[in-house]
C-alpha cells in the first residue's frame, strides 16, 4: 500500500507584497519656463514583521506592540525642477530619521523626523484612510511638514534669499483598481501649498504644487488568502545565494544576443542574497515570486578600491522540464553602492554624466536543479545557475536614479539553496 503524503497549503499575508512602474508628474514652484517635470518610478511593496517597503518610503521595526510601532524610517523625498538641471543638482533623496506609526482599523497615522544627508531637519505628521469596495481601494491622506530654517533656507531660498521655517500642508488621495487576476492600475493626485515666507520668496512662482501619478502594478488577489503550489514545490520558502561575478563593458542587448566583451581590468563582485516567498502562482500560472535583498562586495582591482552594494527587490521564477528542472529568473528593485565602480563610471564619464549611487536593479538568471542532474535526493534544495547582474538609470526617464542612461554589467554563477 503507497504511503500517503500531504503537501503543506501555503497561506500567506492577502497584502504584503507588490511590484509596480508608473510615471510621476510634479508641477515645478521654482521661477523658471518649465511648469513641470516627470519621472519613471519602479515601486515595490514588502511587509514583514521585522522591516517594510511601501514605494518611496521603508523601514525597519524597532519596536511594536499592538496598534503601534516606532521604526527606523526612510523616505524619498522630491525637488522638483527642470529634468535638465536633475542630474547637476541632484537634490532629491531618500532622507533618514525615526518615526511612530499608529494604526488603528482603516486609520492610520504616523508622525516621522528626518534629514537630509547634510543635517538639514524637517518633521511631518500624516493621517490616512483606507477605504476598500468591490475592485477599488481609496486612500486620501492629509499632512502637515515642519521644515527648518536651514532646509527651507537651502531648498528654497536656493542660498540666496533670507527665509525661516514653516510649515507646508499636502493632501490628495491615492486609487488602486484590481482588472484581473494580479494586475492593478494605480493612480494619485495630490495638492501641496507652500507657506507665505517661502511662495513669496524672487526664487518660487507658485504657492501651490501639484502632483499625480499613474502606472500599474501585480499585487496578491483579493480575498485569496493562499496560492495553489507549483509542480515539485515544497515547503522549502526561503533561500541563500551566493555567486561570484566578473564586470563586463557590454550592455545588457549585447549580453542577451551572446555578444559579451571582456573588462581588461578584470573586475570582480561576490555577493549573497536572501530570499523568502511571497507567492506560488502568478496570474494562475506557476511563477513563483520573492522577496529577496542581498549585499555584494566589489573587489579591488588596479583601478578601484573594494567598495559595497546594497540590493532589495522581487524576483519572479518559472519552472520547466527539460529532463532536469530548469529554471527562469527576473528580478526588479533598487541597488545602492557605497562609491562608484570602475566599470560604471568609466561608462558614464564617457557619457558626461554626474554619477548616482541610487540605480535601477534588474537580475535575469538560469538555474538547473543539481538533484535532478546528479539524481540525488539530498541535494533538491540546491540549483546551479547564471545571472546578470544589472543596474542602470533606465534612460534618463528618472531623477530618483540622476537622470543617468547607462550603468554596469556583471555576468555571475551561483549556488541557491532552498530551506
């Protein structure tokens, strides 16, 4: 008589992950010709007990208990000005301080103090609604910034111009449309008003900023609290990878048709990602989907010093038979270098750009299950594959990446092991 076995339902959170893309458009307060600017932005959505990502904006938890939380906080913050100026200026960031959060049913509030990189403080309070019916989720929000001197001095009064500190009032709401299976169409508008000292200043026109942004995105299906596993899938839902890399001056057309070049320096990476699963399936299909950041360290060569890079973001992989189990891989999310590569910047000196250590982060692996290759039991958890390791700006469409076209390329094998 067989032995009967049991396939552990996977259950999952109905709204902690998400990756989507869409386009920004902000209206410019400055005294210039150009009234706005747009930007391309990849967005991804990760919730867990220890850290979360929501767009623009993510943090690590510090401390809970029931409706509340206080967090390590980060958030992008925009400075909107002509596109042509972006990549000079380079402004905008992603601001650190700490931040309370309550939530409380479909209320929420948060209350965060940050700064930009030279010091330069403002704090803001925020309430949100959650409203959700049928396919349609509403969230308006109100907020309140309270900008120092020395932040409006720089921000606004451009150095030039004498201003204190205030307070700037936004509000809008942001719309999520559930269409079919995974997809969403997302949207926001919102309406900022500049305080009297700074709307008045010779260097502002305009007391009021507009902002909207539309794109789309994958999200978990409503009310579908589990996900039908895929062919061979086990309870095996996180995994470590480790893989070793050499830089290429091909970009990543020339990669994909077979048509790489050697860095003559030789530059090397190794790096390590963590993952854990955040779906089975995909639009029905048996994609699997991660949540997976990593750290990589750039060796030093003779034209660079060992530096680090820093990665987050979601990976999506689709099984097939070959004889052994194969897999595809593609990944989108955010890298952040601590100094620039050799390999980047060569790319981008040429270019005449101003670098970003800010990047667009794309992977595009192949993998081979080494159980089913060497027929071993003991090793099913563990897949040899080749990846890309890309970053780039995605052609001067964002100035959260610098307004930059271009970036680097390592060619990588690896190890993956499942647990």
């Amino acid at each position: 008589m067989a032995e009967e076995t049991s396939t552990p339902q996977a259950n999952y959170r109905t709204d902690d992950w998400g990756v989507a893309i869409g386009v920004r458009r902000g209206d410019i307060p400055y005294a210039v010709e150009d009234d706005e600017v747009y930007d391309v932005l990849p967005l991804l959505k990760f919730e867990s007990d220890y850290a979360f990502i929501n767009g623009m904006e993510g943090g690590v938890h510090l401390w809970q208990q029931g409706d509340h939380q206080i967090n390590a906080y980060t958030r992008f913050r925009f400075v909107d000005i002509p596109k042509e100026l972006q990549n000079e200026s380079q402004a905008q960031a992603f601001d650190f301080g700490l931040q309370y959060k309550f939530t409380h049913g479909p209320w929420e509030a948060d209350v965060a103090l940050l700064s930009d990189s030279h010091k330069r403080s403002y704090l803001y309070t925020r309430t949100k609604y959650h409203w959700q019916q049928g396919d349609w989720k509403l969230t308006p929000y109100a907020e309140f910034q309270w900008k120092s001197d020395d932040f409006n001095q720089y921000y606004y009064g451009l150095e030039q111009y004498d201003v204190g500190g205030g307070v700037q009032v936004n509000a809008g709401v942001e719309a999520r449309y559930h269409v079919v299976s995974n997809l969403y169409l997302l949207g926001q508008f919102g309406i900022g008003r500049l305080e009297d000292s700074v709307s008045n200043l010779p260097s502002i026109d305009t007391a009021y900023q507009y902002e909207s942004f539309f794109g789309f995105g994958f999200f978990p299906e409503p009310n579908k609290k589990s996900y039908r596993s895929v062919p061979y899938s086990d309870d095996s839902d996180e995994f470590l990878r480790l893989s070793h890399g050499w830089a290429t001056p091909s970009n990543l057309n020339e990669i994909l048709n077979w048509n790489t070049r050697t860095d003559p320096y030789n530059n090397q990476m190794s790096s390590l990602f963590y993952g854990t699963r955040l779906s089975e399936t995909l639009f029905t299909l048996p994609i699997e989907l991660y949540f997976t950041p990593g750290l990589a360290w750039h060796h030093s060569s003779e034209v660079q010093n060992d530096l680090a890079e820093a990665v987050v973001a979601i990976k999506a992989f689709y099984t097939f038979e070959l004889g052994p189990r194969f897999r595809l891989g593609v990944a989108e999310g955010l890298s952040y270098v601590s100094s620039l590569t050799h390999i980047e910047g060569s790319e981008i000196e040429e270019k005449g750009y101003k670098p970003s250590k800010l990047l667009n982060y794309l992977d595009f692996s192949l993998d081979v299950n080494m159980g089913d290759l060497f027929n071993s039991h003991n090793m099913r958890n563990m897949w040899l594959g080749y990846a890309i390791h890309h970053r780039s700006g995605i052609f001067e469409t964002s100035s959260a990446f610098g307004r930059i076209k271009g970036g680097s390329n390592y060619q990588t094998i690896y190890l993956q092991w499942h647990f």
